[in-house]
C-alpha cells in the first residue's frame, strides 16, 4: 500500500513539475503586443522606380526639340527623383502645372518646395490641394503646421523645450475614452488616421535630416504610447529618431521604450520593414544628358560616311622625319657657298 502511494505521489509529483515547467516556457516565449483598433503599417518611401524608369527611356527616346509641356512637365517630376531640385524648380516657374494633377503629383512639388525654402508657395500650394481633394482637409492642416515649425526652426525662432507641435495631442479629454469603446473608436482612432496619413505624405520623398518632422513623430508617438499601445510609439520613436539623431529627449524615451517592451516580452516590430530606406531613382541629371548627348553624336555620325585617306597622297614617314635636318644641312651649305664667294671677291680685288 505504501509503494502504491509512494508511486501516486511520485507521478503527481512529475506532472506538477510538467506543468510548472510548460506555464513557465509559454511564459517567457516572446509575443506580438495585441493592437486591435489601430496599427502603423508600411510607409512608402521614394519613387516608383519602374515608373521613373519608363518616364526616362520615353525622354530620352524623343528628341528634345520634339517636347511638348507635358514631357517638359515629366522631366520635371524626373529631375525632382533624382535630387536636382535647381533645375526642377527652374521648369516649375516656367511650366506652372496645375492642370489634371494627382495627389501624388502635388506631394512631389510641395516636397521641392520645401526643399527650396519656398515656404509661401508651400502653403499656397497645400491649399490647393485641400481645394482639388477636399477630404485632405485635416491633413493638411497638420502638414502646413510642421511646414511652419520648419521655417521657425531655419529661422532659429523656434525653442524645443517651451514649445509644441501639436497641442490638440494634449488634450485631457482623450483620457476619458476607454479603449474599444464608442468614442475611442468613432473620435479617437480616426484622429489617428488622419495624423499617419499627413506624416506618411510628408516623409515619403523627405531622406534627409529634419527636425520639424522628428518633432511631428516624438509627440505622435508619445500620443501613441498613452492611448495606443507601446509597438507604435517605439515605431514612431524611431522615424523620430531617423530624422533627428541629435535630439537627446528621443533617444532617452525610445530607450524607455524598449525596456518596458523587454520587460512584457513584447515583439519589437521591425523598422526596415515598416519603414524603409528611400529607393532612389537610377538616373539623375548627369547621367540623363550624358546619354542624350551619346544619342545625338550617334545619330550625326550616322549622317555622314567615315573619313577617306588617299594611300598616293602618304608621305614617306622617313623623310617626313628628316625633314628638319635637311633644312638645317641646306641652310649651312648655302651659308658657306656666300663666305667662299665673298673670300674670293676680296681677293680678285686686292690683286
């Protein structure tokens, strides 16, 4: 009887720490943070390339002198892809396009604007937009007020620690709405979508340092990480940090961030696939006349036949080479017939 029960205790014994055993590695096994209302997905970034591709072959096969606006207009689209902004905005003020643009297309020249510095004509140019896509409304509201912290920041009128972005992500109102629930979701969540949408328009064909955009993302994250969840702040932390490596008050709550995701045992989301590096375009300016040059000196070659040399009209290599010396050779025999002919004159007289 005692060895029976010795036994049971013994099988109990294992099955406790089985299961002990399996609580603990389900535990520890790392997981996805769950994020049903809202998520950061994809953002675009740079040109299509088999778009820019197409539209540099077609220029390069037409002629320029065959160009109507609309390719003079292409070419402009081209040359803001490939970073020569210069000559894109020289097009621009000469073409003013307007005509049949897509949202896109409007995108491509607000970013040479603000490249440019043309802050006025950035502006004029978001209103547009709203006026063509009336829906954009909301969005470009906020695109409008990180182009304005932009010009405050080259403008050095702009301080960091007493100002902010944007101050609606402050209000205490958001709170009181309880996740999931009929104002979260009706209010809330489509605020959010409106924000990622202005951000996913600005950062699109911007690669470079910006400040004002790090700043957009910093406090859009930290929205994210009181009313959303600590995947997509650590997400818009990191764009932050992308466009601004120098901001102290990022790298300290991206750091934060990490932690407590180590400490739940979240999943990070990776950044390279959320948000890629910009594909670049594989032409740029240099390279677009170089090739059209290469077209034209073909095709005036192709006009005329190769150069003839007649054999009967060579020189002998030999004596061209020896030419000089024949002078020289010539030049003292003639120099010595005068002096013997002198010397003998003089003397006939003497005589």
């Amino acid at each position: 009887m005692k060895n029976k029960l010795s036994l049971c205790l013994l099988l109990l014994n294992f099955v406790w720490i089985s299961l002990s055993a399996s609580s603990q590695s389900e535990a520890s096994f790392p997981k996805k943070e769950s994020r049903p209302y809202f998520k950061l997905l994809p953002y675009p970034r740079g040109f299509e390339k088999d778009s820019l591709e197409h539209m540099m072959s077609y220029l390069l096969e037409k002629p320029g002198k065959h160009w109507d606006r609309k390719d003079s207009l292409q070419y402009m689209y081209t040359l803001i892809g490939s970073s020569n902004y210069d000559l894109a905005y020289k097009i621009f003020e000469q073409q003013s396009p307007l005509e049949n643009l897509t949202e896109d297309q409007f995108h491509i020249i607000q970013h040479m604007l603000l490249y440019k510095y043309r802050y006025k004509e950035y502006h004029e140019w978001l209103k547009l937009e709203e006026a063509y896509f009336p829906y954009t409304k909301k969005q470009i509201e906020i695109r409008s007020r990180i182009a304005e912290v932009n010009r405050k920041q080259v403008d050095r009128v702009w301080s960091l620690k007493d100002s902010v972005l944007f101050p609606e992500l402050l209000d205490p109102r958001w709170k009181s709405y309880k996740k999931g629930g009929q104002e979260y979701l009706s209010i809330l969540v489509p605020l959010l979508r409106e924000y990622d949408d202005a951000l996913r328009d600005e950062t699109k064909y911007e690669s470079a340092s910006n400040r004002a955009l790090s700043l957009a993302f910093y406090e859009f994250g930290k929205f994210l990480k009181k009313h959303v969840s600590l995947s997509d702040a650590y997400i818009a932390y990191s764009i932050s940090r992308y466009y601004d490596k120098y901001n102290n008050d990022v790298a300290v709550d991206l750091r934060a961030i990490k932690n407590e995701m180590n400490k739940r045992n979240y999943i990070f989301p990776s950044i390279r696939e959320i948000f890629p590096k910009q594909r670049k375009g594989i032409f740029n300016y240099k390279k677009i006349m170089e090739k059209r040059k290469a077209q034209q000196d073909s095709t005036l070659h192709a006009d005329y036949p190769p150069l003839k040399i007649d054999p009967d009209k060579l020189e002998d290599p030999v004596v061209k080479g020896l030419w000089d010396e024949f002078i020289l050779i010539g030049g003292l025999v003639l120099i010595l017939i005068c002096v013997l002919v002198f010397i003998r004159i003089d003397k006939k007289r003497k005589e």
